[in-house]
C-alpha cells in the first residue's frame, strides 16, 4: 500500500530542509546510534531514515548498501504518520499495508520493522529510527524501550544540528549587520558616542572619526588611559555645556549644543553635539548617546559675517541718528507748519527710521552675544515685581492692538538675572504675545519654581501657536513664521534669538508649548540661593 502523506507534509518538508542535512557526509555520532540499535534488538539491519519528498534518504546506515530508496515504497513513510507512536510490524507478510510492498515479495525481503519517527516540534515526523530483518521476529519490552531512548538520542542530535544552523544563521546576520554599522559609521561626517553621565564624559563606546575631530584614538577613550571628553573641551565652555545637558536630562529632552575643544596639536574646534539620555525601564539614567560633528567652518563664516554685520551697523547709527533727530525737529515745527500729505510722508519716514535703528540695535546685541563680550550684572531679583514693571512698560503696545496683559495670582519668586536684560526678553515675550494674538485677546504670566528647583516666568497668549515646520528654526537668527504673518506682525526675526542667548548667558534656558488655543512661553533662572 502506497502510504499517504501527512496532513502537515508542507511544514513538515519545511523543518526537514532547513536542517540542511539531506545528503550530507556520515557523522559517526549517528551510526553509533545505528548499530547499537542492531546490537540492542539483534537484527542485522538498522538505518535513522529521513522522508523527503518522492524519497527516503538515509543519514545512517547498518546493514544496508542503498543510499535511498523510493518514498512509496518506505516502511519510514507510514511510520511518520502517526509521530507519537512506534510503528511495529512484526510480520510485513501478514501486514495489509505492506504485503504487496516490492520489498517484501523481494528475495530475502523484509519481513520484520520496528521504527520510532523522529520528532523535532509540533507532531512534525521527518524520519525515523528503525531496526530491519528478514525473518519475523519478535522484541521484547526492553528491546524496544531502548529503542525508543536512541531514537530520543538521534532527535537531541538533530536538534544540535539545528540549533547550530540557527546559530550560525544569526552569527552570519550579525556580522553582516556590525559591516552595515561601520560602513555608516565610517561615512557618517561626524561621530557617534554612548558615554556615562559623569563629569568626565566617560565613553563607552566612541567611533574612529573621532581620531580625526580630536587627533585622539578612539581607545584613548575608552581604554581606560586619562584622555576624556571633559579634559579637551574649551574650559570656559565647560559650565554651558554641563548646565545645558544636565537641564535637558532633568527635563527627559534631547539636547543640541555648541562648544570648542582643544585637539591633541592644540588647535582650537567648534563642535556641535545632538544627543539624548537613555533610560532603564525605572526610568533611571543609563547612559547618553549622541552624534558630534565639526562646525569650525561654520562659524569662522558667521564671524566674518558679525564682524560686517557690527561694522555695517556702526557706520548706519550715526546718520541714522541724525536722520531720526532732524525729523523729529520738522514734524516739531522748527520748518514751519506742514502740509498734511508732508506731515503723513514724513512721520512714515520717522517711524521706518525707528524700525532700523531697532534693527541695528538687535544686530549689534547679537554681535556681541556671540562674541561674548555682553557684560551682564546677575542680581537677586523679585520676578512678580520684574513683571509688573514689565506689564506696564508694554500696556500702551498691548492697549493699540486692543489686548489685556495680566498677572497671575501667586507667590513671590526670587531669582538670579541681568534686571535690564529680563526687562528685555520679557518685552520680546510681550510684544510677540500681543502681536499674534487676535484682538480682545488676554494675555496672561505667571511665576513658579519647577520641580527642578528653577524659577520660571511663562507668557500664555491666544494666538495660532508654533507651526510644526517652524519648530527647527524658532530660535534661530532671522527666523520669522510665515510671510502673511510676519508682514502683519512685524519683527526683524532676531527677537528669540536674542533671548535664547541672553537667558543662556545668564545660566538660564528658554521653551515653548504649544496650547489647545494659544502657546505657552517660558524661561527658566536660577533661584536665588538662601
């Protein structure tokens, strides 16, 4: 009888072939198994068959000279149908499934079969162990019981051999996945990094780009010598640049800062350093992982730039000066009474006047800013008293545009500040706040202590809040939001700009949230220390 094949026989040929042992080489680990399975039951033949498709082929063999036989004609292949138990055929002649098997009616053909299918996972047989005679005989128990435990023996090997494939698969994958990864790391323009959060910067793991941005090896790094990211960093950047990492972890943000370093020659970089702190599943502080990248160019271009810019600026406030004095005087009536087309021209002039001279003056901060010659005077400071001057410095803005400034109810917050640079970024705060709010808008401050021990000031207005593709360049120089509402809001786009770096020259930050109607914008000082 030509035997069927099992309901499974597609997954079953599946498990078969990715253990990739179809004709392969005798392992002596199998026929051992073999011939003490002809030993054990005392037949003089014993093969560990394998079902393949139109086959059976033969990883071991006692007894038998063929390398494979036909499938329809396989006691194997009616041994796997049922995989859970052993087939026992101890008379084939007298078997209805096997009496007209060739191999039967055969010369000296096969009359008695005992096979254990081989089962690796989920009832899938791909073979057996078998023992064979051509006399009928019968086994005993414990003939076949031990028959059974090296039929077990057989599938623990073919379960190394799998296991090892599998191994070796993912070591193959692995290897071409750490090629990929240097590959990348070898074309980045920069280096990527995992580092302690300590004062060292101590790395963990640190790319070989890093030879070239700093003339150290990567293994001066991380070998344990004396060389770390702290130690080559500009000093008089060192307290930016761990104020301004440590505030992003606190805040469970990523972090985007500039500084200088001392290469192993002695020249002087710019870096620039993306990066963000890796947290467990308690949400303790693993590590730091980031990408630095060299922007010396960069900024020898943007001081060239300053250097115009200041120059540029200078040699445009004298005349401006004169220009803006001399039509103060006219409109005054020095020149005798004017027109009223005369009088609408030249307060048009005046007010453009106004504007550039404002311009030039938020250029030349900036100028110095960045070149950090701004001498700020930090003093203990009341914020709800800072704010309520500020509030009515800006009320005669906020009363043309027709909205409300108020101050919220709350405790008294001392903090650490330049008072007349606050009253300059809280006037920037201000302004923008009425400017982009809609009429009959109210715009509220508060003052507060984080939870990280800072004090905060926040302006909440009720305007359309920050458009996703601004969000990248909101603090950035000359960045303004769409056309439509910067020609109706005015600004030289230098406004936040300046404050970012004012509130960083004063150890302090700036942020924003966008509302359900409106945005929220806030900056953070230190708290005077009692």
């Amino acid at each position: 009888m030509k035997p069927a094949l099992p309901a499974n026989e597609t997954k079953r040929l599946q498990s078969l072939y990715q253990l990739n042992i179809l004709d392969s080489g005798a392992e002596a680990a199998f026929d051992a198994l073999t011939k003490l399975a002809t030993m054990i039951c005392g037949v003089p033949m014993s093969v560990i068959s394998l079902i393949d498709a139109d086959r059976q082929w033969f990883k071991s063999r006692q007894g038998i000279s063929d390398s494979q036989t036909s499938r329809e004609v396989s006691f194997c292949a009616h041994a796997i149908l049922q995989p859970d138990q052993l087939l026992y055929v101890p008379d084939a002649t007298a078997d209805s499934r096997f009496a007209d098997n060739p191999q039967v009616l055969a010369e000296n053909g096969i009359r008695f079969y005992a096979g254990v299918p081989l089962v690796l996972e989920q009832d899938l047989a791909l073979g057996s162990l078998c023992v064979v005679d051509t006399e009928k005989r019968q086994l005993t128990q414990e003939q076949l019981t031990a028959l059974q435990l090296l039929a077990q023996q057989a599938i623990e090997l073919l379960k190394a051999r799998k296991l090892a494939l599998d191994n070796q698969h993912k070591s193959t994958l692995l290897q071409h996945s750490e090629q990929r990864y240097r590959s990348m790391l070898e074309n980045l323009p920069g280096v990527v990094f995992r580092c302690r959060n300590d004062e060292q910067w101590s790395m963990l793991f640190i790319s070989d780009q890093v030879e070239q941005l700093t003339g150290y090896r990567a293994d001066d790094f991380t070998g344990g010598s004396n060389v770390n990211f702290n130690q080559i960093t500009y000093i008089d950047d060192r307290p930016k640049l761990q104020q301004m990492v440590q505030q992003a972890l606190q805040q469970r943000q990523g972090y985007d800062v500039e500084y200088r370093i001392l290469t192993r020659s002695g020249q002087l970089k710019w870096l620039q350093e993306l990066g963000r702190g890796i947290y467990d599943k308690d949400g303790n502080l693993q590590y730091l992982d980031g990408f630095i990248w060299d922007i010396t160019e960069r900024k020898e271009v943007e001081l060239l730039k300053s250097q115009f810019v200041s120059v540029v600026s200078h040699e445009l406030r004298t005349p401006l000066t004169s220009i803006n004095g001399s039509l103060g005087l006219v409109l005054g009536g020095v020149g005798g009474a004017l027109s009223d087309a005369a009088r609408q021209m030249l307060t048009i002039a005046s007010d453009n006047c106004s504007r550039l001279t404002h311009l030039i003056n938020d250029l030349l901060d900036i100028e110095k800013l960045m070149a950090g010659k701004m001498t700020l005077y930090p003093e203990p400071l009341a914020a709800r008293a800072a704010l309520a001057q500020s509030l009515a410095h800006n009320k005669p803005f906020a009363d043309n545009h027709h909205c409300t400034l108020q101050l919220a109810p709350g405790a008294e917050v001392w903090l650490t500040a330049d008072k007349m640079r606050l009253e300059q970024v809280l006037t920037n705060l201000l302004s923008n706040a009425v400017k982009f709010s809609p009429p009959h808008s109210v715009i509220t401050v508060t003052a507060s202590v984080t939870a990280q021990g800072q004090a905060e000031i926040a302006v909440l207005d009720q305007g359309p809040g920050i458009a996703d593709n601004f969000k990248h360049k909101l603090f950035q120089k000359f960045s303004q939001a769409e056309a439509a509402d910067s020609r109706q809001a005015g600004g030289t786009g230098l406004g936040l700009a300046i404050c970012k770096e004012l509130l960083e020259a004063m150890q302090g930050s700036i942020g924003y949230e966008n509302l359900p109607h409106g945005c929220r914008f806030y900056i953070q000082l230190p708290l005077v220390k009692v």
